[in-house]
C-alpha cells in the first residue's frame, strides 16, 4: 500500500488487527466483514446447534450408548481410534470432531454433512 505521507501510514497501522497481516479481513458472518461470496459457506448464525448438543440429540434420538456409537464409527471407517471416550469428549465440548470423524458420523447418525460442519465451527466459535 503507498500511503501520502507518514501520518497516514501510521493510522493505517493503529487500525490493524494486533499481530494480523496487514492484508487480514474479518471471516465471512463476522461483523464488519465483507458479504459470503456466491457458493461461499452461508455466514454464520445463531440458531446453528453446536456439535456436542447435535450429536448427543441425535445419538439418543436413535437409541444408541456412547459405546454403540463408537463402535459404529469404528466398523464404518475401519479405524479403531475412536473410543466411547472420545463421543463423550465430542458430546462435552471439551472437543470437537475433525473432518475425518465428522464424515463418518454423518454417515452413523444419518445426518447431512453439510449440518455437521457448521455445527462444528459453531462449537469452534463457543469454545
């Protein structure tokens, strides 16, 4: 950026976010921050449930322990690194599940995708 002379310069600087480059925006959904582009992530709302409360819905509205469900999720991926442990983890907040785990849980609890995602980076956003 070319300033007009040193005075600009540094108001420019006082209104950077601290420590963020001087090219960072605020995400999409932020406020302040520009509009989603066509086919970007919707922004983010309120009334997105957050992941632990969604999967401990839809795992009790489906009869299923934290142990059924782990071992669900285990048959599905092939991939014993899930444990009744880690569900009670994700349905705690303490953590929240990764792309990898968030497929296969789409596919355990029969529900899209696209719901578990954004109610992971809502949970993200309430940590």
């Amino acid at each position: 950026m070319v300033y007009g002379n040193a005075q600009e310069a540094r108001d420019d600087e006082r209104n950077r976010p601290i420590g963020g480059p001087p090219w960072s925006v605020r995400p999409h959904g932020e406020p302040g921050a520009p509009p989603a582009p066509d086919g970007g992530p919707p922004p983010e709302s309120d009334d997105v449930e957050p992941i632990w409360s969604l999967v401990r819905r839809l795992r009790k509205q489906r009869g299923l322990t934290q142990y059924q469900l782990a071992d669900m999720l285990v048959s599905l991926s092939s991939n014993r690194g899930v444990s009744r442990h880690e569900v009670a983890r994700w349905e705690r907040g303490k953590r929240v599940p990764g792309p990898y785990w968030q497929r296969w849980l789409s596919a355990a609890l029969d529900v899209p995708s696209e719901q578990l995602h954004a109610a992971a980076r809502r949970g993200r956003r309430l940590r």
